[in-house]
C-alpha cells in the first residue's frame, strides 16, 4: 500500500504501522519525542492567522438568476509563508443548492509580505441584501501535520434586484407608442384629445376626424390627427399581502406582478408619462415618489428588491386611503393583486368606487398557467376530476373579473409570462382611447 502526505511522514518516524491512516494524536505526541518536535516546528512556522489582513473588493449588486463576484484580498503581514484553506462564508440562499461547498473554499498559498486573491462567485436565488460572513482561515505549517485557525468578519454587502425578464417586451412596445405618437409614418387617427397636425383624407379615416374648416379652405378633404396625452399620472400598486406569497410556476406571485410593474413603469416613462409606486398590505412597505424619467426606473428596481410577502390579509380600505392620499389629482391606478373571490368581494368591491370616482384604475392579476393546463387534461378519470377543479376555478375567476369591470375598472388576468406585456398593452389602449 502506498502511503503519502502526514501518514507517509508518520510511519516514517515509527509511530504508525503500514497501513494505519487514523492515528491517535494523543497516544503519538505522548510517546514519541521526534514526532512531538516535528508537530511542534510545523506549528510554529504556520503563518499566523490574527495578523492577516482581508479586504473585499467586486459586485455590489445582481439581478437574480445573475452572477456576482466578490474578491477577497489576503495579505500576509507575517515573515512566514502561508499556506492556508479558506472558507468565505454567506448566507445559504447566496448560491443555488448543492454548489455552497465548491464556491465557498479555496486553496491559496502567500509569500511573508505578499497578498494574493480569490474569488468567490456567488449566484443568489432570492431577491434581496446578502451580507458576507466571516472568513475563517486554517493555516498549515510545511509539513501539514498541525494548523491555525481563526474567523475574520470582511463586511460586503450584494444587492440582488428583480430580474426584469420582461425588458424583451419593450422594443416592441415602444414602437407601438411611437405609432401612437405619430413620430412614425404609420399616424395614430383620431385617438387621444391633443391635436397634432392636419393631414390628407384617406378612405378608411373616422370620418368625425374631419375638420371641415380646413376643407372648406382648400381642394382636398383634411382630418385632423391627435397625440396622446403626455404628462400623466400613474401610480402602480403592489399587493403584499398574503394572496402575494403564493407560487406560480417556479416563482412568487409578488415577483411576477413586480416583473409587469417594471415593464410598464418602463414604457409609461419613455411616454412623458410620471410613474409613483406603493406597496402595501396593512402598512406601506414601499413607496417611490416624483422621480425623473431616467430615474423613475432604478428607483422602482431599489424599492422592489427588499419587498417580502406578508402572510396577512390586506387592508383595502387602508390601501384605498393610501392610494388616494398618494394620488390626489387624476391619475391611472395601476393595483396588481389577486383576482380570488373573497379578497375582491370582501375587501376591495365595497371601497372601490371612492377609486373609480376619481382615477381611472386597472387591476393585473397573475394567473396560475398549471389551472390551465389541468382544464386541458383528459384521458383518465383523475384528469378529468381535475379539470373539472380547474375550470370551477376559472369560472370564479371571470366573475370576478367581470363584477370589476361593471365597476368600470380595466382587468388582465395572464399568466406570469404574458402578464408583462398584456398590462403594457392595456395602457396603451387606454392611451389610444384618450382615457388616461
């Protein structure tokens, strides 16, 4: 059998036996005087731990699914080499499961006065502050035989944001409100209330758009075109109540709604248009208020990247308050929350109006796209059961549904992949139609 490393070095002083690889470290140092010595040495020229100096440097922040480096500088302060494992402790939800050990230690050796650097890539599954750890370092001697060991605290903070999957959707999007707009040659027809130009008839016009003035001046008939209205209001409300912590897919619904709510704070600013945000269950837990166009969008992003569901029931009428404290004059009140009965009939129907009176309001709800899929299922009698679940549920959910819209509210109920870019499509109809 070949022996290597601190067994090779032990049998080779007499102490172990071939084959032997536990040895009892209290019966070798208690017998065997060369052995004591040899310990006693390679502790002794083991760099200290104490007198090392840490510092971090790399990523403050990350979008979640995205990686962050943090690199740990390790100087060595000591006349004595280091040869040293390092464990960079952060909390568990810093990596995904099952890659802490291999991300979290490494091997370095320093030279006495010299630092070297590692890097540790963290990749976090949850939004939110991750704050490091301590460093605990075990530093060996020549012989690897004994060590030191010792914990530093290196403060360092990463910021993980919300993803904002949904950035794909804004090309588009805008391109749509650049037709709107009429910055484009494809002109916007008799939508919106400002005027913008004159402009030749064309059959297939709205024929209200005809300014029969114009006409009477000249030999062709003129309509007239409309921008949209700029300078906007809209304040979008997340719900963080309880009905928010439930998973759609591999995600909460609070993440969801916040992933729409980026999309069309996004596109509503590029428009002219002022984006507020409010988050709120029983108490406001956010909220980002008369900021630029080109700040609007990281504010929301910063705001966002903390908020947690909270597992109680929300208070509409406190939200309802809040909202038209936050939102004084007109404005598009966007609320994302749920679309389940008992919430929508209980809490937010009886306050609604004090809403509608004043605001034109939009109501976006995540969809759960597995109630879909089972309404689909057949081809046993437990498939069949679950569709039937499933299409009472969706039954319940269109009268919900369509009990907000007798209310005059705007409803889009999509599943988390389509949300996004059915709600920027819901603004920009309310844009076209002159209702914001």
């Amino acid at each position: 059998m070949a022996l290597t490393g601190r067994t090779a070095l032990l049998a080779a002083l007499g102490t172990l036996p071939v084959g032997i690889w536990e040895p009892s470290w209290t019966g070798i140092l208690a017998v065997n005087v060369p052995l004591a010595l040899a310990c006693a040495c390679d502790f002794a020229l083991a760099a200290p731990v104490r007198r090392l100096g840490l510092t971090r440097s790399g990523d403050t922040s990350a979008r979640l699914g995205e990686t962050a480096d943090v690199t740990l500088t390790v100087t060595n302060t000591s006349n004595r080499p280091l040869r040293a494992r390092i464990r960079d402790a952060w909390p568990p939800s810093s990596w995904q499961p099952g890659t802490e050990i291999a991300a979290s230690r490494h091997e370095l050796t320093v030279p006495a006065g010299e630092r070297r650097r590692v890097t540790t890539r963290l990749r976090p599954t949850r939004r939110g502050d991750r704050h490091a750890d301590r460093v605990t370092i075990r530093s060996y001697g020549p012989l690897g035989l004994l060590a030191r060991q010792g914990s530093h605290k290196v403060p360092w903070t990463v910021r993980v944001l919300p993803p904002f999957t949904s950035r794909k959707h804004l090309p588009s999007k805008l391109a749509r409100l650049r037709e709107l707009d009429g910055r484009t040659s494809v002109l916007t027809r008799g939508e919106g209330t400002e005027f913008d130009s004159l402009r030749e008839y064309v059959p297939g016009d709205d024929t209200r758009s005809i300014d029969w003035r114009a006409t009477a001046r000249q030999t062709t008939v003129a309509v007239r075109t409309w921008r949209p209205e700029r300078d906007r209001h809209i304040l979008l409300i997340l719900d963080t109540g309880r009905t928010s912590a439930g998973r759609v897919g591999d995600i909460p619904r609070l993440d969801a709604s916040m992933d729409a709510a980026l999309l069309l704070a996004a596109l509503a600013s590029r428009a002219g248009d002022r984006v507020d945000l409010l988050a709120y269950d029983r108490r406001v837990r956010a909220l980002v208020q008369g900021r630029s166009a080109g700040d609007v969008l990281p504010s929301l992003v910063n705001a966002m990247t903390r908020l947690e569901p909270e597992l109680l029931e929300t208070d509409a009428r406190g939200l309802t308050s809040t909202a038209l404290r936050t939102a004084p004059r007109r404005s598009l009140i966007v609320l994302l929350t749920t679309l389940d009965a008992a919430p929508i009939e209980e809490g937010l129907l009886p306050v609604l109006s004090r809403l509608t009176q004043r605001h034109t309001v939009l109501v976006a709800s995540v969809s759960d796209p597995h109630i879909a899929r089972m309404a689909a299922a057949r081809g046993n009698t437990e498939a069949v059961y679950e569709a039937a679940a499933a299409a009472q549920a969706q039954a319940e959910r269109h009268r919900t549904a369509e009990q907000l819209t007798r209310h005059g509210v705007t409803v889009v109920d999509a599943t988390p992949n389509d949300l996004p870019p059915a709600l920027a499509d819901a603004y920009l109809a309310l844009k076209a139609a002159g209702r914001l």
